[in-house]
C-alpha cells in the first residue's frame, strides 16, 4: 500500500495511545520520495545557553511512499520511527542511534503488540529497484502527409502544449497530430522542449501507445 498523511497519523495516535500511554505530542508528518529508507525521524539539537546543553526541537516524522509495500511494514516503520521520537523528545541518551534504549523498546513494542521491528528499516535492494519515479511527459504523435510517423516530447502544460501543436501545423506537412501523456521510459530519449524539432521513428509499432492517456 501506499500510506496517506491520514493513515500514517490515525496509527500514530492508535500506537502512541496503546505503547507510549498517549505521551508523545503531535508531530508533524512528511511524505517521502527517498530512495534510501522507509522512514526518517527528523529534528534539530538547539543550544540552551552556555551552561544549559542542547534540546531536541522541531521533531518531522517522514515516510516513504515512493513505493507499495506492505502494510505491515509500513506499520512497524511508523512504530520504529516513533521509538525515535519516544527518545528524542522526552532528551533522553541512548549509547548510540540504536542502542540499548532503543532495543529496550523496540524489544517491548514487539512482545506486547507482536510486531516485528527491526532496527535496520532501510529499503532491501529488490525493494530499491521497484523505487524509480518515472516522469510523467506530454508527446505528440506526429503523422506527416507522406505516410511518416515523429514523436515531439513537450514540456507538460497546456500552454506549452498549445504552442506546439499550432506551431507545428503550420510549419509542417502534417496530416494530423495526437497528443498522449506517458510515464514509460521509452520517452526519455527524447528531450522535452517547445523546439520545432521532431523525432521521425522508423518502426512505428515499437510506440508503446497503450501505456499512455490520449489528450
């Protein structure tokens, strides 16, 4: 599943309330594209004066959605994330990022409410592969009236989209021209710009058509 804002707070607040006696205040929550973990507690160490330390403030709590995964995972990553925040803003030290406080409770999170976290949550390398954001392009599928067929990638707007095609039609012996947006790779060979320069593919059937939405 890919986890919403929504989601990932209504378990927040069900943990907060079952593990931590409902002790650990709001914080706020990110949405992460990431591609090396699958969540992140975030925060900064202010100096209190010069003989007062540091206090931990301005707590984030960042999951990645970047892709599906479990919902299992995903829950135990929220717990994992919030053992951090158990940590941090109660300033407490632990003998490392995931030492023995850390251990402690992870180990008590897991008896009572039979999770499975684990201290290390970093995205698996078959978890990694499956994490490329393919872009979103707008092309158009020119079809010249000498039978020939060009790809023309185009920035993503109607404005710009708009400026080519009655560009185009009037620089061009066209027939006709169909705009599509597509995430496939297949794309990307080809730059993105209002130029009047198209692409003339000399095997039209390797388009992949189907992977895209008509305009």
């Amino acid at each position: 599943m890919i986890p919403t804002v929504s989601y990932i707070q209504s378990r927040f607040d069900e943990y907060n309330a079952r593990f931590f006696g409902g002790q650990l205040p709001p914080v706020p929550i990110r949405l992460s594209h990431a591609k090396g973990f699958l969540g992140k507690l975030t925060f900064t160490r202010r100096k209190q004066g010069l003989f007062r330390g540091y206090k931990n403030e301005d707590f984030v709590l960042c999951i990645n959605v970047r892709i599906d995964l479990p919902e299992e995972l995903i829950q135990d990553t929220i717990l994992h994330e919030m053992i951090h925040y158990f940590i941090a803003v109660n300033q407490l030290k632990d003998t490392s990022t995931h030492g023995q406080l850390f251990r402690r409770e992870m180990a008590r999170i897991n008896a009572e409410g039979h999770r499975h976290i684990t201290i290390s949550h970093r995205l698996t390398d078959d978890q990694r592969s499956q994490a490329v954001i393919h872009k979103t392009r707008a092309f158009a599928l020119v079809h010249f009236s000498d039978g020939k067929i060009g790809i023309k990638v185009v920035p993503n707007t109607p404005e710009h989209i708009r400026y080519w095609d009655k560009t185009a039609k009037r620089r061009f012996p066209v027939s006709s021209i169909e705009w599509f947006l597509s995430s496939d790779d297949y794309f990307a060979r080809f730059p993105s710009s209002v130029a009047m320069k198209i692409y003339l593919i000399a095997d039209p059937s390797e388009i992949p058509l189907t992977s895209g939405k008509r305009l």
